[in-house]
C-alpha cells in the first residue's frame, strides 16, 4: 500500500467502504451532486437490532489499498455504486459492460454493487433489477437515498453471515492464515503443522473478527475479540498484526469513549452499547469482572447476564492506555518497511485522539515521528498534501507557528524546480494561510496597535514569497499591495540597504501598476485592504492655522451676543456648560473664511537614509466643500522635524473637519487618516467656515515704514508708512482702496487712533472725508477707490530759553513806527548771557530733536455673504511721522498801542532748521529768518477779553480734577489766540506754507 489516507480517523475502523464512481462520460457537476446525496446516508440503524452501521464512501481509492482488505477490513471496498448516463437501447450493453468491468476492478472484496442508469427509457428501464436503477433525468429520481439505503441493508446481510462464519468455532477445521501482500513470499516453506504457525492464524483470526463485529456495530464483541488476538499474537511475535490488533482494541476503544466522533465531524455518531458508567450502576454483589469468552456470545452479540456486560466494560482501554497501545502498535509497523502508510495513517488517528484529550505535547511527538517516516518515491501532488494535512494537524492542537511551517513548505512544493507547470496560484493561496501562525495579517491597522508581535524576519521572508509569487502569477497590482505592506508595517526592522532595494522595487511594479486606496478581492474572496504610508513620511503632529490678521472674520457685536442668547433661555446650565466644553475640545477657537486659502501646518520626518520625495500631498476633510491644493515636497534623509503647510479652500459655509492627508510615495498613492494615528499631536481639527468675504488691499502715496508699530494694546498692524513732516506742516495721504476677492465690497468705516506717544497735539492730527469713497461704493472685485487722509503736525512751538535782549534794556521804544508792519531789527543777545550760555552741542540738541508721532487706521470693511451673517474684517495701517523742528517762540511779551482797545504783541522768533523761512501773521509783512537766526516781530492786535469765553461742559464727568479743567481753559484759550492771529511759516526754497499755534500758558 503505498498511497496514504492522511483524513483517516479511528472512527473509520468501524465504517463499510463504499465507491461511487461514474461509468462513461457523466457530467462532473451532475455526478458530485448525486455523489452528495449518496453519501448523505452515512448511518442507517439496522432492523430488529439495536445495532448501527457506519458507511464511508469515496470516489476515487486505489485498487492495490484494496489488497489490505484482510488486514483491517475497514480498508477493503465492500460496495460500489456506479453512475451512469445512458440516452438510447443501443448504449445500454456497452453501458452494462463497463459496469461489469468496474466491479472486476474491485471484484475478489465487493459485497454487492449498484448501477444508478440516467436519460434511458422505454423497454429496457422495464427489467426487474435489484442491481441497476433507472432515472429519466438526474432531475426526476426522488428515490435515490432510499435505494442507497436499501443497498446497505445487503451489505449488512453479507456482513454479518462472514462475521457468523469466521467467529463460529469450528472444530476439526483448519484457520486459514490471512495475509498481506508482501508476506505471502515469506511464509513458502512453512510447516503449517506447528502449534507457532496455528497461534498465528487463531490470532490473526481473531483480529480479523474483531474488525467485523466492529464493522457490524458489535462494539463490546469487538474488544473481547481484539484482547484475544493481543494475547495470541504476542505469544507468537506476529508484531505487524499484533499492532493492527492494537490499533483495532484502540479504535473500539475510542468509539466507546467518544461517540461523537474524533474527524470534527458535525453529525454525532450514535453510540451502540451502553456506556461503562451504566454498566457500573447495575453491578451487582457476587458479579465477577472477567474477560468474555465468544462462544457466551449470542447472535446479536448481546447477552443476557448482566455480569457479562460489566466484563464488557473492562474490556474498554481508558484514555489513557488508548495512547499507550497507540504508541506500542505504532512502534510495532516501524519494524516493517512496507507498512510505511500503515505507521503513518495510525499516528495520524492518534493525533486526533490527543486532541480531543487536548494533550498538545504528545500528540507534537506523534507528528513528528509522522514527519520521519518514509514513503518512498512520493509524486510532488502527494508531498504537497503529506505537508499540508502535517500543517492542519498542527494547527488542530494550537500548534499555530508549526503548522505554518509545513503549509509555508507544501505551498514552496507547489512551485518546485522539478514540476513542469509551477503551480503559483495555489503557493500563494497556502502562502496566504500561513500568515495566522507567524502573528501576520494583512490588515496594516493591526500593527499600528501596541507592541509587534511575531518574528519580525520571519514575517518579511513570508511577505517576500508572497510578492514574488503574486508577480508569478501576473498580478502586478497584488506584488505592489504586498510590498507596500512590507514597507510600511517592518520598516522599523529594514536595514537602510533593505529599504533601498525594498523602495527601489516598488517603484519597478508602480512604473507598471500604480498603487491605489482601492480593496483588492481575491478569488477566495479574501479582501486585501489599502495599505497607506503614514511613516513615509512620519507626521508628529498637525496644526490649523488662523488666517493672516488682514483676513481674520469679524463678528458684528450685537448680532454676537443674539446669536449666544439664542443657544440657551437660562443664564446658568450645567449641561449647557458640559455640551460648550466639549465643543471646545473639538472645535477650533477661529473661523476660516468662504473662498480664502486655508493652512493646515504638519510636523514631518522622513526616517529613510535617503532623500523622500513625496508628491501630490494635500488634505482630506469632510463637511464643506473643500479645494485641496496639493503640494510636493523633497526630505533630505533622516531630516529631522520638518515643517510642511497644506493649503486649500473651502467652497461653501459650514463646519469642516481635517480628517487627514493624502500622499503618493514611490508611485503609491495614500489616504492618511488622523484617527489611525494615535502619536500624532494635534489641537483640534474641527474649524467653522464663515460666508465670503471681500478682500480690501491698501496702496499708499507714501513709502513703507521701516519701524513696524508695536501698539501697547496688542494689536497687529499689517503694514505700516513713512513720512519725515516740520512742526506745522500739512501733507496728504492718497490711499488706493482695491477690491482683490471676489465679493463685492459694500461697506466701509474708517477710524484712527494715536499710539506710543507722549506729544501733546494740537488740532486733529488726521482727518479725512470717506464721503467721495462711498459714493463709489458697492466696490466690485477688481475695482479701485481713493482716499485722501490730511496729516496736520501741530506741536508746541514755544522754547525755552530767552535768547534776545528786553527791549526797555536796550533803550528802543516800539512808539511811532507802524502798526501794521513789524519789528525788523535785528537783536543781538546780551554779552552776559553769552558767558551763561550752556555748550552748543547742547542747545543743538534742544531745537533740533526730532520727535515721533505714530498713529494707527482702521479699516473695517464687510460685503458679500459674509456681510449678511454680521461678519467684517478689519485692516490696519500704521503711521509713522518724524516730527523735526521748524520755529520756536522763545518769549511772548506785549507792549501798549495808540488804542487802548489794541496792544503790541511781541514774539521772538527762533529759526531751528537749516533753511531760509519766512513767518508771516494776519495783516502783517513776512519775517524772514535765516537758518539759526532768531528775530523778534510785533503784532498788533485787539485786545483778548478771555472771561466771554464758554466754560468747558463737563458732559460726562470727564473732568476729574481742578488742573485737568485748568488745562481745557487754557487750551480753549490757545485756540482763541491762534485763531485771530493766523501765525504761519514756510521755507522759501520750498514754497510750501504752514501753520502752526501759539498756545500761552
């Protein structure tokens, strides 16, 4: 016997073999599907008894495993049912003949035979047959189970008269010797005279009726009968049948213990006698335990005296011992080199017992003893199925690594050199079933979970088989899903020379066969899911950036505090508070705008030891529409943390949601999902989109500032101007309001406000009209406007020191020159003020200090959507002036006129700048001064009369003090002077005129 039955099981011991097999030319889907049927009725209960018969049937056995019928009985084909498809009378004696042919096949062991004819009718289909059964159709045969039973029920009859034969002892006559094939040359010669030769045939005799009675489910009867045979064959050292007695007492045993079988199969099998504990309760006092004779045996094989059942029991082995004798007989077929398949098949049954008794340990020691045994020449099919059923066995007593072992060696079998055709297809689907038991799944989401698990170099050998082999069978797509799996879940344990060849083959297979997010599905219907490259590179964390200050949407104030007021009706809730917080937990505290890029700012790192380039990575999100604008990159290697900014925009208003990015790395394209990634860092990814909103840019007539304006209030100015302004002088400011969105801009409010400066004012420093503006306002994208801002420097003018003479010092009388023209003479300072003078650096640094004024615009524009949900904008834009000085009025005196209603009122006039400039005052010739020269001028004027002045109003009680209500007196004051007097000044080689104040204190 050379061809093994590696789904043998001690359960086969007490099963009648049966063929099916088709006769001619029958379709193979109608055969299987009447084959399923046949071998539906696989137990029927015997009549009148209490018996059960088991049936196995194949349909396919070899005819030279027949030859060890006499052996073990379950081995021999005791029937054979042949199907058949006959469509005419002429057909049918070829049809009959084949059968005929069939059944020589099998002829020397058949019991009986059946032939199951289909398509033939008429004259022919009339014929009284108990062997042949005809069928119009394989549609049309309803009795085909109860033929089948009925075909059973002679094999028992057949069964039984050999059972009744062989176990009647008959006296006188000689036991023939039973024998297998390669014995038969060793017992020529022999004197079958001899007491040795007679135990020899007794034995084996008794062994062989042991197998029947257990066919015949005369499970008791089979033990006694099984115990003889021991006993005799031991006394001769017949060790070959010895251990099939062995393993026939085993079998018995095993069918007492455990009725339901040990193949795993669903229908439990019913057990025949009752079971030693039953037994046990009708013991009675006095009952001996012995072994049973068979002549005590009735017929049936059931006897009446109760102590005999109790002998019965004790013919059963206990579990333990069943592995015992499994060993011993197992040891006993070593000895023979033809029962290879014997010693094969019986430690495969052994491995199923320990099984079941969940005794992993020994049952490993039986397949490995499995593994060693020889078989001969094995074609590369049946090496293939050795390894794998080695493999299932494996994996049936939790041996998961070591059954992957031997279904990773009978997949390489599949593909070895000697085989002409390789089968690829189904290496790789072994392969595939191997990866349970190396801790590998194909699922890239289990190893993003904890510690790895497995031998890690193992697992990247199996995944290389698997994308060498998926390329054999020409699916490129398949080798690139493998390979990227391998880079992304072992990239930690690839060396850098690794991940050069690793990456430099995959981009070999994505050059013919990108990869994409889609499943893959194979013919078994297992689902390859899609393998993204979250550590190519690796993001450490992921930040939502607020759009620039120029750019930040604006709620109006009122409109906020309605929109909130509507959230809840009560002013305190618990649950209100609870549901907010968890809002800020996700969402972020700013909004992004309709239309407007948006950033989202990753922390990258690229481990591999060569530069990464990454193409077309951009983001994924959900909500709002949203413009994902891709980006491609280049990592040096090993780069460290690197930044990257992703950019899009959102479409439509509403809540969006970053959920992730996308990436295409070495031809593979990838959806990276945050919620996969439990390292990454990140503090928030949920944002509100805002409606759209207008754009607003600013040109100005005047340059950029090089000092940024820092206000204390912390606001952010975008872009500051420049401009170097004298004491008193005017000059405008022309900015160019262009509209560069795409909402149309339909309001516009401007304010200003003076910053970081301790310079007292005078007048307004900026004013402006926005009514021209607005007259051109809704401003369309793309449109400009103008504005013109006046900026007006009016600092104090009045010095501090007296640089000129007293006029009573010097003897000049102002009296008779004219009123309306002024005092032109020049007036040197005092010698003795000369001596008390302080440095010149210092005087210098007096009257040519320059002073800073800075101020702030605010621009606070809407339109559009946006404008309707009560959303704006603000744009700032800082004013840096350079203040330098112009003149100075070092003493004010005055002196009395002709009128008593007028007065003279003298100012001495310093000129701190390096130009020629002419002062000039209200019906007065100008005063020209040199640079540095100082000079004293005489106005007449009426008389002030200060107490017709209004007191200031003290509105809103802004006044908190007597010297603050003094101050406004004074300046009210001041400007009731400048106002008559009308003080101007320009620099002659500039032609430009000024004014400035003159405020007395």
């Amino acid at each position: 016997m050379s061809v093994p039955d590696y789904m043998q099981c001690a359960d086969d011991h007490q099963t009648l073999l049966v063929v099916v097999q088709p006769v001619g030319i029958v379709p193979e889907d109608q055969f299987f599907r009447i084959y399923k049927r046949i071998a539906s009725v696989s137990q029927i209960s015997v009549r009148d008894s209490q018996r059960v018969l088991f049936i196995r049937y194949r349909h396919h056995y070899p005819p030279e495993n027949n030859d060890w019928g006499d052996f073990q009985t379950h081995r021999k084909v005791v029937g054979l049912i042949a199907v058949t498809e006959c469509t005419s009378a002429k057909e049918w004696p070829q049809t009959s003949e084949r059968f005929h042919d069939h059944k020589e096949v099998y002829g020397t062991t058949l019991y009986d035979s059946r032939l199951l004819v289909y398509g033939l009718q008429g004259e022919v289909t009339e014929q009284a047959r108990t062997d042949v059964a005809f069928y119009p159709s394989y549609e049309e045969c309803e009795d085909v189970e109860r033929r089948v039973e009925d075909f059973i029920e002679s094999l028992f009859i057949v069964l039984e008269s050999k059972r009744l034969d062989r176990a009647t002892d008959k006296s006188g006559d000689k036991i023939p010797l039973l024998c297998i094939p390669f014995e038969k040359k060793d017992f020529v010669g022999l004197d079958t005279d001899s007491r040795h030769y007679k135990k020899r045939c007794q034995g084996r005799m008794r062994k062989h009726v042991g197998d029947l009675c257990l066919q015949a489910g005369m499970l008791q009867d089979a033990l006694v009968h099984y115990h003889m045979a021991v006993e005799l064959l031991r006394s001769v050292n017949d060790f070959l049948w010895l251990g099939a007695a062995l393993e026939g007492l085993c079998s018995a045993s095993v069918i007492c213990h455990y009725p339901g079988g040990t193949a795993g199969r669903s229908a439990a099998r019913k057990p025949s006698i009752s079971v030693p504990a039953d037994s046990g309760k009708r013991h009675r006092p006095g009952a001996q335990e012995l072994l049973i004779d068979p002549g005590a045996l009735t017929t049936n094989g059931i006897s009446a005296d109760t102590s005999s059942e109790i002998g019965r029991a004790k013919n059963c082995l206990s579990p333990e011992d069943i592995i015992e004798k499994y060993k011993e007989a197992i040891s006993y077929y070593g000895k023979y080199k033809n029962a290879g398949v014997i010693e094969l098949e019986a430690c495969v049954k052994a491995v199923r017992v320990l099984a079941i008794q969940k005794r992993a340990m020994e049952a490993s020691e039986f397949l490995q003893n499995a593994v060693y045994i020889n078989l001969g020449q094995l074609s590369e099919e049946e090496k293939i199925q050795r390894y794998s059923i080695l493999s299932e066995l494996y994996h049936l007593i939790g041996f998961q690594r070591k059954s992957a072992f031997f279904k990773r060696v009978a997949a390489m079998q599949c593909v070895a050199p000697t085989i002409p055709e390789p089968g690829w297809r189904a290496c790789y689907k072994l392969l595939l079933e191997t990866l349970p038991g190396y801790s590998l799944s194909l699922d890239p989401q289990h190893f993003s979970q904890g510690t790895h698990r497995g031998w890690a170099a193992v697992q990247m050998r199996l995944l290389h088989e698997l994308v060498y082999a998926s390329r054999r069978m020409g699916n490129p797509g398949l080798s690139v899903r493998h390979l990227s799996f391998l880079l992304q879940t072992m990239l930690d344990f690839l060396s850098d020379q690794e991940k050069k060849e690793v990456t430099q083959s995959l981009e070999n297979y994505t050059s013919k066969c990108p990869g994409s997010m889609e499943v893959i599905t194979l013919s078994g219907g297992l689902k390859l899911l899609p393998v993204a490259f979250t550590k190519l590179p690796i993001v450490r964390s992921v930040k939502l950036l607020n759009l620039p200050v120029t750019l930040r949407p604006r709620k109006v104030k009122s409109l906020l505090g309605q929109s909130m007021a509507v959230k809840s009706p009560f002013i305190y809730s618990p649950i209100t508070v609870h549901h907010r917080g968890d809002e800020r937990s996700k969402k972020i505290d700013f909004q992004w705008v309709q239309g407007d890029v948006c950033e989202v700012q990753l922390m990258v790192y690229n481990p591999m030891p060569f530069e990464l380039r990454v193409e077309n990575m951009g983001l994924l999100t959900s909500g709002v529409e949203f413009e994902s604008l891709p980006a491609a990159l280049s990592l040096p290697a090993e780069s460290g943390l690197y930044p990257v900014t992703l950019v899009g925009v959102p479409r439509t208003a509403g809540s969006i949601t970053v959920n992730g990015y996308h990436t295409s790395v070495f031809g593979v394209t990838s959806d990276c999902l945050l919620e996969s990634l439990p390292a990454v860092k990140t503090s928030g990814c949920t944002v509100e989109v805002v409606p759209a909103l207008p754009r607003l840019q600013l040109n100005t007539s005047l340059p950029r500032s090089a000092h940024m304006l820092l206000p204390a209030s912390g606001e952010e100015v975008s872009t500051s101007v420049s401009v170097q302004l004298f004491n008193g002088e005017t000059r405008q400011l022309i900015i160019r309001l262009e509209n560069i969105g795409a909402e149309p801009l339909e309001t516009l409010e401007l304010t200003s406000k003076t910053v970081n400066t301790k310079e007292k004012l005078f007048g307004e420093f900026l004013s402006w009209s926005l009514e021209d503006t607005l007259s051109q306002f809704p401003l369309k994208p793309g449109q400009v406007a103008t504005l013109t801002v006046n900026i007006k420097v009016k600092l104090d003018f009045s010095g501090q020191e007296n640089l000129l003479q007293d006029l009573n010092d010097d003897g000049i009388s102002v009296t008779g020159l004219p009123i309306s023209s002024p005092l032109r003479q020049v007036l040197k300072p005092r010698a003795e003020s000369k001596a008390g003078n302080p440095p010149e650096s210092s005087k210098g640094g007096e009257y040519n200090h320059v002073k800073t004024l800075e101020a702030i615009l605010n621009f606070k524009y809407s339109g559009g959507p946006g404008h309707t949900e009560g959303y704006y904008r603000d744009l700032s834009l800082g004013l840096h002036v350079d203040v330098e000085p112009s003149v100075f009025f070092t003493r004010v005196s005055t002196l009395p006129a002709t009128s008593t209603r007028q007065c003279h009122l003298l100012l001495d006039v310093f000129n701190s700048t390096e130009h020629e400039l002419a002062v000039s005052a209200k019906n007065n010739e100008d005063l020209v001064l040199h640079a540095g020269e100082c000079q004293r001028m005489a106005i007449q004027v009426n008389k002030f009369d200060f107490e017709d002045l209004p007191e200031p109003q003290d509105e809103r009680g802004q006044f908190t003090s007597l010297k603050q209500l003094e101050e406004e007196r004074q300046q009210a004051r001041g400007y009731e002077i400048n106002s008559k007097l009308d003080i101007c000044w320009e620099i002659i080689s500039f032609l430009t005129a000024h004014c400035f104040c003159v405020s007395l204190q």
